[in-house]
C-alpha cells in the first residue's frame, strides 16, 4: 500500500478523470489519497470528491500563494469546510516568500487563523512553507495549541535542509518528500530523506505539479508517488516495501483514519 499525502484531483488538469486517475493509482499500488483544499472553491470541492470516493480523504484551507480576498466572509466560510465530517486537517497553509503574493504580515495572520481553526477543532495542520524556514517555525512554536496534537502536521513537499527538517520533527511534523527528491539536481532533499526516522516520513506528488524525473515536465498524477518512494528507499538503503509501509501508517495516522 502507498498513500499519496497531497494531491489536487480537484484542479482543472483532471476534470472529468478522476475515476481514471484512481484506477492507475491502485493499478500502482497507490491505495489512499489526500486531496488537499488551496481556496474555498478547490476545499469544497476536495470535500465533495471525499464524499464520493473512498479513497480519498479532504483537507480544506487558504494557501499563501492564493489570491482570495481574506476577511470576516472568507474566515468564516473557511471555518464552516473545515466542521466538515469528510476533513481531515487544516491546509494548505503557511508562508510563501517566494512569490510574496500577499504581503507578509498578511500572510501570517491568515496562517495564524487557520493554526488556531486546527487547535480548535483537533486537527492536524498541512503547511506551505517556502523561501520562509524560520519564520514558519517562530509562527508554529508560538501557537502551541496548534502543535499539541501528534502528529501537529506535515511539512507538504519540503525543500528545506536537514537540520530544518529535524526541527519540524522536534515540534511533531511529518515531513513530506514529493517529486524533487528525485531529480538529477535533487539539492538538500537526499539528506533530510537519509536523516530523518522513517517515522517521520510522508511521501507525495503535489500532483498536477512536480512530476517525478521519469516523467518531468508531463501532468504528475497519484501512481507516480511510488517513484517518489523508491527513490526515498533507495537512498536510505531500505525496500520500496519497507518505506511504503511506513510512510503509508504516518498518513493514516496524520490524518485520523482507519487502517
């Protein structure tokens, strides 16, 4: 069994496909998904696909690099998806100092929000954080009800070092491998995948985004996170089957579901 810990069926790049892209995900091996929420309009969707498919799971959040207008209307919209009986965390959200599509105290109030939509209903948190290391680990230490659960979180599609990621672990984080680790120029991601315990793994696509080398530059989609994983077990010396196993018991257990 693999669990691909984030991907966006709901995006536009698989309209009318899903049923399809389920079955080549099985088909790999890849038995569970989580659909992850960017705006309101993508979180009631993931919601919906949730509703409707049993191998698939929702999150529901507002990710830094959106463009929703952020006020009473939209916190409180957000705050009803998130009552949902088919979500399951909180996110994507976070810091994004890459594009700085919002200004940057802006983005840490809308982070901050959703932390404390996560603490009050009990939920885990997935979180965007790029170009912004530091100040997403100052938000999270400061919102300690957010973290108190374990796991807090996940780190979605880390490009961090491996100190960072150590750092995320420390706070009850799951750290997330997507398709760079497998790149010819894969930067620091070989460390953090050697570095970390395999109980503090996830693996993802990010689909549509960030296909695997095999397949760069084409549409991502969930079967391809299996390359992801044998690129994890092969630079930690470990089975495809061993890191399977372990990544797929984090994502059940990241997000509260059954085995």
């Amino acid at each position: 069994m693999l669990f691909d810990s984030h991907c966006h069926l709901q995006a536009d790049a698989f309209t009318d496909e899903v049923p399809e892209v389920i079955a080549r995900a099985a088909a790999a091996g890849v038995t569970r998904m989580a659909v992850i929420g960017w705006d309101l309009a993508s979180s009631a969707a993931a919601l919906r696909l949730a509703a409707q498919y049993p191998q698939l799971t929702a999150t529901v959040g507002i990710a830094p690099h959106d463009e929703t207008q952020w006020g009473e209307e939209t916190r409180d919209a957000l705050r009803d998806l998130a009552r949902d009986p088919h979500c399951a965390a909180i996110g994507e959200c976070g810091l994004d100092f890459h594009y700085n599509t919002w200004p940057r105290d802006v983005q840490a109030a809308v982070f901050a929000y959703q932390l404390s939509v996560a603490a009050a209903l009990s939920k885990p948190v997935v979180i965007h954080s790029r170009d912004a290391q530091a100040e997403t680990l100052e938000i999270l230490r400061r919102h300690s009800a957010a973290v108190a659960r374990r796991p807090a979180g996940v780190m979605h599609c880390y490009s961090g070092d491996a100190a960072g990621a150590a750092d995320f672990a420390a706070l009850g984080f799951l750290v997330s491998i997507a398709g760079p680790v497998t790149y010819r120029k894969p930067r620091n991601l070989p460390d953090v995948a050697r570095s970390l315990p395999l109980d503090a793994l996830l693996v993802e696509t990010d689909a549509p985004f960030l296909a695997p080398q095999s397949r760069r530059g084409k549409r991502n989609e969930p079967a391809y996170v299996r390359e992801v994983a044998q690129t994890v077990a092969d630079l930690r010396g470990e089975t495809l089957e061993t890191v399977a196993a372990a990544v797929s018991r984090n994502a059940v257990r990241l997000f509260g579901l059954e085995a």
